[in-house]
DNA sequence: TAGCTGACGCAAA
DNA sequence: ATTTGCGCCAGCT
C-alpha cells in the first residue's frame, strides 16, 4: 500500500529528463505490474514536486491525464527535449 | 470497515 | 485505424 505508494515515487523520481515512463511500467518497478491504476491514482493524489508526474505517460506514448491540466504537462515534456507530436509514440527508456 | 473512483492497459468488435 | 468494454490495483472518502 503505502509501501507501493513510496516506490512509485521514488521511481518516478528517479525518471531522467528527456524520459518518459508508462504508468505500467512504474507499477512493475514498483513491485506490482498490474497496478498501473492504482499508479496514476497515485500521482493523481501526489502533489510533491520531487516527483516529476509530467514525465509519466500511457504505454501507448500519448499523455494521460494532469492535475494541473493535460496542455502543460505537454508543454513541460516539449521543453525537456519530448516531443509529442500530437499523437507520437515516444516512450523511452 | 466497506465501497467508490480513477492521470491505465489490453482485448475484442 | 478506431471505438467500446472489461479487468485490475491501490488510494481515498
């Protein structure tokens, strides 16, 4: 649970600039593969700025959703070198 | 304590 | 290629 919770942030910390991450993929190192969910309920909830949440995205490489507003989050990724063509898959690793 | 919600993911139509 | 439906898990009320 909240063990969960803290390696989810703490990976989604850990994420480099110019990165992007899926939902799933933090789940599995969080510990739990299929918690994707629950992941993007926590960064939903998460409100620490260590925790760059703009960098997480849905596997497919489109954007999910923000707190803040989805546009920003684009903008922020766009500024730190991802470019999301509107519809571009770009998930790295 | 139990139930609802959701920033997801994948399969099927 | 898209759209629709179902499944899954943890967190929050």
């Amino acid at each position: 649970m909240r063990d969960f919770k803290q390696s989810v942030l703490a990976v989604v910390a850990k994420i480099p600039k110019g990165h992007v991450l899926s939902y799933k993929e933090i789940a599995k190192r969080a510990g739990n593969s299929g918690a994707a969910r629950a992941v993007g309920n926590i960064m939903k909830q998460n409100r620490n700025p260590k925790v760059p949440c703009h960098r997480v995205i849905h596997s497919d490489g489109r954007i999910g959703g923000f707190n803040r507003g989805k546009e920003f989050k684009a903008v922020l990724l766009r500024e730190e070198g991802v470019k999301l063509s509107h519809r571009l898959k770009v998930l790295r690793s």
